[in-house]
C-alpha cells in the first residue's frame, strides 16, 4: 500500500534519514523502534508528509506523496490517514464528542448521522461512553488517548499512523491500548506505530530497527501469538 | 547585571515581532504626547508673544457715522481704570475695489479697509513681529490673504473706483493681533497717512474702532456698561478682548487639542497592548519563569529582568518620540507661527513635551510593575503546571447539519470561546476607525449644503450682501427688482440687518444683531420653538438665549432709538455667524440704522449656481455675492484647513495603528494557540484552512470594530463636534455623514489593510508541526 523509496531527511545540514526505503502492505502492523533521536518519528512525519523529505519518494497506491500540494496533501491525510501521538492532543474548546467527530465532519463524505453513530460505536468499543460531553481536560490520560484512537479512526483511514502511543500510559492503561490496535489489525486497519516499548513492539507483524538514520535491521515474525521473548532476544542481539 | 543583560537581549531576539511592535507603539504613544504638547507650546508662546508685541486691545467698539469726539474724551480721562484708548479709523472698501493679479477680492468672504499705522497700542506687526512702517505706494497685507490667496511681498495690489486707479507694492505680510483669524470677519490693510488721505476722497466708508487698555484688575464689563450708560458713540458691535482670544485660541488651539486627544487615546491603548502583552507572553513564560524560580533566582531579580527590558523600550521611544516630535510638532504650528509669530516663549515647545514624555514613561513603567508583580505572586509549582492553571474556556457545539463552512464555523466558534483575548484588538479597531471618520464626517457635514442652517438661515443657493454705500435703500430696491426679473431664479428672500440692545444676565447692555425679513421663504430648522409670526415674535440664536437666559415663551426688551420694544420669544435657533449671536424679528430699522442688508436667492433646477454668481457679479457691482457653499467653507476655513491636515495624519496613524496591533495579535495568538494549529493540521486542515479561520477571527473583530466605531463617531462625534462649535454659537450638530466614504471606503480600507496584514502574519502557522507539542 505504501511505498518508501530512499527517502532521506535533514536539518540543518545534519542527516537524520539516510535512503530509507521499506513497505507497507495493506493490513501490516509496523513497529518502529530504535534508540532515542534516532529519527523514528522523523521518519513517520515523513511517511504522512507532514515533513517535507530532502530526497526519494512515497508512493501512497501509485501516488507520489511527496510532490502533492499541500491543500491536497491534507485532504488526504484527513480521510486515509489517522494519526495518535504521545500526549494526545485536542482541540480544548470542543467537546471529547465533538473533537472526535471533528475531522468526519470536515470531509464531508459521509452525513452527520454516520458519523456521529460511528464515534458513539468507536466510544463504545474503546470504553470511553459516558464521557461525549467532557473537556478535554477533566479526563485522565488513557482516556484521552483512546479518546484520540477514536479521532483517528473517524474516517475509516487506511492506515493509522501512531508516535509513542503508549508512552504517557500506565500499563494497565498501555495494556487497553494494545488490546484495541490488535483488534483493529485484525479487522485488516493497517497501522504503523513508533514505540521504545517492546511490549508494544511485540504485536506488531513487523518491526524496523532504526540507527544513525538508516534500518539497521528488520524482523518479521510469522506466528502471529505472543513473540514478545523472541523479540526481547533480537533486540538484546541489537544493542551488543 | 551583565547577566540581567544579557537576559534580556536574548529576550528582545527571542520575541522580535513582539518587541517591534511593541516598541511602535510606545514611541508612536511618545510622539504624539510629545508632538500635541510641542504644538500647544508653540502656540501659547505664539499668541502670547503676538498680544505682548502688538499690544492687542482689550475693548474694542465699533462705529459708523458721526460722533462726538470730546464727549470721547471726556468719558476717558473720568474714568481712571482706562489705561489708554485710541481711536482707530478704518476705511471700509468693497472687495470689488480690490484687484489683484487681475481679480477682485469678491469670492473672499472678509469685510477688507485700510487703516494706518496705530499709535500706542494694537500695532500691526511685520513678519518679524516689529512695527511695521509702510511707506508711500505700500501696502501691508495681512496674513490671512498671504495664506489663502498666496499674496507676497513684492506683488501689486489695485484699488480702484470708476476712473480712479491706484497700485499700491505688498511691502510686507502684516500679522494683526485682533482680526487675525479666519474667524474674525473684518481685516486691516496698512497703507501710509498720504495714500489714506487719496484713497478715501475716492472710495469707501468710515468706520470707526474705540479701543480701550485698561488698568489691572479691571473688568471689561465694567467698562461696556459705563460705555453704555454715558451713551457713547455705540453704533456697531462691542468685543472684548477675551472673545478676540478665543476666536484665535479657537482658530489654532484645534489642531494642537486633537492630536492630544489622540496622544492621550493612544496611550491607553499602549498600555492597554502592554499589558496584554506582558500577560501574554508571561503565560508563555510561566514555564521558564518557574524554572527560574526553582533553581531560586530571587523574584527581585525576575522582576529587574523585567523592568530593564521594558526600561530599555521605553526610553528608545521617548528618545525617538521626542526627537520626531520636533518636526512632526513644527508641521502642526507652522499655521499658527504664520500667524502669529514664533512668540517669547519658545522654551514650552521643548519643556512641554519633555515633561509629558516623562510622564508617560511613569505610567508606562508603574503599569508594567503593577502586571509584573502580580503574575509574579504565582508560586513556583503552578508556573510549572501552567496547563492547569488555565481555566476552561467553555466549548462551542459543532452544528448538527454538518459543516458547510468549515472554516467559519471553527473560527466563529473558536472566536465565541475567547473574546476576552479579543477586547484589546477590538478597542483598537474601534478606537481607530472612529479616529479615521471624524475628521471625514466633520468635512463632509460642513461641506453638506444644509450645514448652512447651523449658520442661522434655510437652505439657499446664493447670499447678497449689501452694504457699505450711500444709498443702501436705492441699492437694495435696484437688486430686488433685477432679481424679480431674473427668470432663472426660483426663489427669493431679503433681510434687513440691524443693531438692538438688550440686557444680558448680569444687567449690562449688549448690542445684538436683529435679521427682519420673511422667515418664510427659507425655513430654517429650529431648536425649540419655531419662527417669529408678526410684529410681536422674536427668535433668538442659541448663544443669545443661553446668554440672556430666555426660553421659548419668556418676554425680551430690547432698545431700539432709545424705545423699549417687548418681544415674546418664538424659538431658539443655532447660528454661528456674528459670534452666534443673533435675533430674529420684525424689527422696522431706520434706513441709517440698517447695517446690511441680505439677500437669500434660490436657482431654478438646471442653472448653474457658479454661471449664476458670475453673471450677478457683473451685474451687481454693490453688492457681495456668494455661493452659500463657499460661505459656509469661508467662515469656516481655518477649522476646516487643520482639519484636512488631521485628516490626513488620522488616517495614517489608524491604518498604522491597525496593522501594529494585528502583527501583534496574530503573533501572540499563534504562538498561544500553537498545539491546536499543530492538532488541526495533524486532523487534516490545510494551512490554508487555518489562515482563513484567523483571518475570519480578526475581520469578524474588525467589522465589529468598525461598526462601532463608525456609531461612535456619529454620534460621539457630533457631540465633540458640537463642543467644537459651541463656543461659536451651534449646540446640537447631526454629523452629516458621505455614505460612499464613511460606510464604504473608510471601512474597506481597513479591512484591506488588516486582510493584508493577516495574509503576511500567519505565514508562520506552515511552521507550526505537531512534533514540537510532543517534545515539550
Ligand atoms: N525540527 C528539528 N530541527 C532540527 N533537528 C531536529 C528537529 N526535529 C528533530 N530533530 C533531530 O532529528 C533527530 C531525530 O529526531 P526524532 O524525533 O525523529 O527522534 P526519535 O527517534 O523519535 O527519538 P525519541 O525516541 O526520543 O522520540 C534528533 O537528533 C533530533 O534532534
Ligand atoms: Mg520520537
């Protein structure tokens, strides 16, 4: 489904990624690891453009993402692309309700009326009903952040994009997190998500070892149970 | 200290659209109180030096005919509070006499005569406030003419009449401490003994000034009464020397009032922004501010940071205002130096604005404490915790058809959450459209034909004045009947001006101007009441009334040939000619006694007023004819001169002042409301999407702004305006607004402006990423 082609990064002359090519195919479950600074985000901003790259191409379907005008760009990324990050963000003068149906409602494919019972579904199934109408501020983080899966999953993306999603999360809060990405791979939602964590790492179907801007290594594994000690061992082979 | 330096230079790197605009505002807040006080200490030097050098007259009484000089006499030396007096002969001359660069004076509205050189006091001075001398051949003109007409030294001016010619060199530009301004109605050519005596056995009409010094401590009032009472020559009017002053304070103190009405505005929007901006930028540096706090910098030394930043501002603006000023200031007294002279005092002109410069630097400096101080009081953990210090800001609901407009909803919504951020913008938008459209709308009200009721007569099309001859009844008779004839004229009316007197509210007699004739024909829109019907009405100007304490219905004795005539008073009007006071009845005045008479003349549709003028100057060589337009634009002339002046500056500081604040303002509120620009981009809006959605904010503001301030000046404005002329003789102005410009150039100026400005000022959103939220 995606295509990247030697994309490289870099700021201020300093090269973040260097020829970074790899694939995602429709209903994967990519990890992203590797030390701190390392460019793991940098490379997922790339991926949905919200950065621009130095170098190389991402092909979206056959698209080229990267020579895509902006206004597009965001048109895109608003109906194939779901996004979560580390401190779930939202917009404090709406509702929980209405930052969820926020973006269903800008891309006007759909009625109100689907959107608005797609999020009550959504909230449902995350275990946040009850909360519609909250502000932003009077719900405790996990929420928040399943709040903002809910967001993210509005326009039934084809792929959902997450940063650290776990990384302000308690465990038994990383724990409903984790339950709710497998269930949704399941249901063939390709997802890509940056994490430290292997616990994370190990539900993913792939995982890409990132350092010094390049993947230094790359695991598939092909049982799709519990291979968090597999992974524990190939990460320890990394490190030394 | 190197450190607190240091500090703050990183500080003024860090926030450097802030602190440019910042830094605008102040100096711009240091200029005008700099630039208003400089113009006021110009001008008070300038007619103070003008009336010291000219020994300006403190009574002055008018009269034309015979009189009896020893009985003058005898009345001054009997009366030992009179320092000295002076007996003032003027030559009065039709403007038609006059001819310079081969056109008469006629289109100048003034009564011109010549006079010579005085003796003692009331001196016509030179340029350089000296006496002026002219000598044989010369003539001194005064200034009002070297400004409107642009005569100078060196040009020929003739007086003529049927055969007799006589060209007389301009020697000098004669400054004239009572009949200086364009408000004053009569001015006073100078011309030698000899050429005075030749000119007069040809042309003119004597006219004759009793003017008085008095001793300290004596009243004028005193005077005029026992004036008065000994029935001393008295036909014309009586002035006072504070009237006099008044017209010229009023003439060029205008200018120096609005820009300091417009300073002291402008410094509470300074401060207004200054506090908004330290608060602004204070939340955002809860964070840093905590930390500084935490690793235990005293809160003394926070606030020294502080201090010294906005220290370093504020005296970079009054550096720079003060100096602008200096130009900017002599700009805006350079009319009243013409005038007047540069005047002994010239040290106010930099005294004043200095200690105003300080002044505002105090209130700038406590103000910056006061709001320092008090987010300062916060303790450390919750600068740090900022986030939760911030108190809800309420939600909007997202309408439930879906959304049609994006954009304008979001930013509707978003803008329904937040005013409070918005009062501050909002006052300045409304604060400077009001700014722009009063100078417009007062323009276009007194260049509004029905302006002319102000002036105590209906809506005409052309005013006849005929004075100043032998046979003024014969005169009239020939004009009326041409005018009959005259198939081209719709309509016409004559009155009949003369003297009565009449007891004011402390009991002294005043001479007051009685206009007879059919009220009818050009109704003129009353106060209160309506017109005089018979012989037993009289209507009073507003300033009559209020001086004589009369109300519509009460009674009023006036003096005519030493009769008591009882009036019942019919209605109150406004007037702004003869001092604003005037009369309305039908008063039968000898033939001798008629100052003036006046004729009101309608065109039919589809003759030009202009053609009209034209062809009755030819033909009625006696009389003044004026287009009323161009009367109304004369007697105010001086006002209206500052007032396109201020027009022009008024509408580049508003639009300045609009393109500061939302600098300003978009670069506070972008960076507050970083993380959501960072969150909308991230759910799919465009950059562009989110410009718009600012750009909507500020113009929804604006517009607001704008209708406001277009309300206020208005209303608001013909108050001021009001006040403006009340001292003239008006009372209640209904601003006269040209739609084209007020509702509709006016505002799409500023909105362009603003539109400009916002297309420029949230280029930076493109830089917001989402990645900086998450690292914080
Ligand atoms: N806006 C920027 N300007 C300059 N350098 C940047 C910028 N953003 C990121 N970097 C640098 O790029 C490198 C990669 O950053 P990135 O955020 O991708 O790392 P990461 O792998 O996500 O790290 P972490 O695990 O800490 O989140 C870092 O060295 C960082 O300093
Ligand atoms: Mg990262």
């Amino acid at each position: 489904m995606i295509k990247v082609e030697q994309i490289s990064k870099s700021f201020n002359n300093l090269e973040i990624l260097n020829n970074v090519s790899f694939e995602i195919k429709r209903g994967d479950f990519v990890g992203v690891m590797g030390p701190s600074g390392s460019g793991k985000s940098t490379l997922l901003y790339s991926i949905s453009q919200m950065d621009s790259v130095s170098g190389g191409r991402i092909l979206f379907e056959g698209r080229n993402l990267s020579e895509m005008p902006e206004v597009e760009l965001s048109e895109f990324r608003l109906t194939k692309m779901g996004f979560v990050f580390q401190n779930a963000q939202m917009l404090k003068n709406l509702s929980i309700f209405n930052n969820i149906i926020l973006p269903g409602l800008i891309a006007k494919k759909e009625t109100v009326h689907i959107i608005r019972e797609r999020a009550s579904k959504l909230m449902k199934r995350m275990e946040i009903e009850g909360l519609e109408e909250r502000d932003v501020r009077e719900v405790s983080g996990g929420q928040l952040q399943r709040a903002s899966i809910c967001r993210a999953m509005i326009n039934n993306p084809e792929i959902l994009f997450l940063d650290e999603p776990t990384g302000a999360l308690n465990s038994a809060a990383t724990d409903q997190v984790l339950a709710i990405l497998e269930d949704l791979n399941h249901e063939g939602m390709t997802i890509m998500t940056v994490t430290h964590e292997p616990r994370v790492a190990a539900k993913a179907k792939k995982v890409l070892y990132i350092q010094d801007g390049q993947i230094a290594a790359c695991k598939e594994f092909l049982t799709v149970t519990d291979h968090e000690r597999e992974l524990d061992k190939w990460l320890m082979e990394l490190t030394h | 200290m190197k450190l607190l330096l240091n500090l703050v230079r990183k500080d003024f790197k860090r926030n450097k659209v802030i602190t440019t605009a910042l830094a605008v505002f102040l100096v711009l807040s240091a200029l005008m109180m700099a630039g208003g006080l400089r113009v006021t200490g110009a001008m008070i030097s300038s007619v103070k030096g003008l009336n010291e050098m000219a020994v300006s007259p403190e009574y002055i009484q008018m009269h034309k005919g015979a009189f009896d000089k020893e009985a003058l006499d005898h009345f001054v030396e009997i009366h030992d509070y009179i320092k000295d007096s002076l007996t003032v002969k003027m030559l009065d001359v039709r403007n038609a006499n006059f001819i310079y660069q081969g056109e008469t004076l006629e289109k100048c509205l003034m009564d011109n005569g010549f006079v010579v050189q005085n003796n003692g006091f009331d001196f016509l001075l030179n340029m350089n406030n000296e006496i002026d001398v002219v000598q044989d051949g010369e003539i001194g003109v005064p200034v009002f003419y070297a400004q409107e007409l642009g005569i100078k030294a060196g040009d020929v001016i003739i007086v003529h009449e049927g055969d007799y010619r006589k060209e007389l060199k301009v020697s000098t530009i004669i400054r004239d401490s009572s009949m200086n301004s364009a408000l004053a109605s009569s001015k006073r050519f100078l011309i030698s003994q000899s050429d005075m005596a030749e000119i007069s056995s040809y042309m003119g009409e004597w006219e004759y000034c009793f003017e008085f010094l008095l001793k300290d401590g004596a009243s004028t009032s005193v005077l005029a009464k026992d004036y008065m009472d000994a029935g001393m020559p008295s036909n014309g009017v009586g002035i006072t020397g504070s009237i006099l002053r008044l017209m010229n304070t009023f003439s060029y103190g205008l200018v120096a009032f609005i820009i300091i009405a417009i300073s002291l505005l402008l410094i509470i929007i300074s401060v207004l922004c200054l506090s908004y901006i330290i608060r602004a930028t204070m939340s955002e540096e809860h964070a840093a501010i905590g930390a500084m706090k935490a690793i235990g910098f005293p809160e003394k030394t926070i606030e020294k940071l502080y201090q010294i930043k906005y220290s370093i501002l504020l005296l970079a603006a009054a550096v720079i205002g003060y100096s602008a000023a200096i130009p900017f200031g002599d700009f805006f007294s350079s009319s009243v130096i013409r005038y007047c002279g540069s005047g002994s005092g010239e040290w106010m002109k930099w005294v004043f604005p200095f200690i105003g410069i300080i002044l505002l630097s105090l209130i700038v400096l406590l103000e910056c404490r006061r709001i320092i101080r008090r987010n300062l009081k916060s303790t450390v953990v919750e600068l740090m915790r900022e986030e939760e210090q911030i108190k809800k800001q309420g939600h909007y609901s997202l309408p439930s058809r879906g959304l049609k407009y994006r954009n304008l909803t979001i930013a509707i919504g978003e803008l329904k959450c937040r005013w409070k951020e918005y009062v501050v913008i909002f006052l300045v938008f409304v604060f400077s459209s009001f700014l722009m459209l009063l100078p417009l709308n007062m323009k276009s009200t007194v260049e509004n034909p029905s302006f002319i009721t102000y002036m105590g007569v209906g809506q005409s099309d052309i005013r006849i004045d005929i004075q100043y001859t032998d046979n003024l009844t014969k005169q009239k008779d020939a004009v009326t009947s041409y005018l009959e004839n005259d198939s081209e004229i719709e309509k016409a009316a004559i009155y009949k001006n003369g003297y009565v007197q009449s007891q004011n509210g402390l009991g002294e007699w005043e001479y007051i101007r009685v206009e007879n004739g059919d009220e009818s024909v050009f109704p003129l829109e009353y106060l209160e009441g309506s017109a005089p019907v018979g012989s037993k009405e009289m209507a009073l100007s507003y300033l009559n009334a209020s001086e004589l304490g009369k109300k519509v219905g009460d009674s009023i004795t006036v003096k005519y040939q030493g009769a008591d005539l009882i009036f019942t008073v019919s209605g109150i009007y406004q007037d702004i000619t003869y001092g604003g006071k005037t009369a309305k009845a039908a008063i039968d005045f000898d033939e001798n006694d008629v100052e003036v008479y006046i004729v009101y003349l309608n065109v039919k549709d589809g003759v030009s007023i202009a053609k009209k003028t034209d062809e009755l100057r030819t033909v009625l060589t006696v009389g003044k004819i004026t287009p009323v337009n161009e009367f109304v634009a004369q007697t105010l002339s001086g006002i209206m001169d500052d007032m396109s002046l201020v027009e022009g500056t008024a509408i580049v500081i508003a639009l300045l002042l609009i393109i500061l604040i939302t600098v300003m303002f978009l670069q506070l509120v972008t960076a507050k409301e970083h993380s959501a620009i960072a969150i909308k981009k991230v759910i799919g809006f465009s950059n562009r999407d989110i410009r718009i959605q600012f750009g909507i904010r500020i113009l929804v503001i604006q517009f607001m702004g704008i209708v406001v301030g277009t309300i206020f000046a208005n209303s608001l404005g013909g108050v001021i305006f009001g006040l403006m002329l009340s001292s003239m003789g008006a009372s209640k102005i209904t601003m006269l607004v040209d739609p084209l410009t007020a509702y509709l150039l006016c505002p799409a100026a500023q909105l362009l402006v603003v539109f400009i400005t916002v297309i420029v000022g949230t280029k930076v959103v493109e830089k917001y990423h989402i990645r900086d939220q998450i690292m914080e």
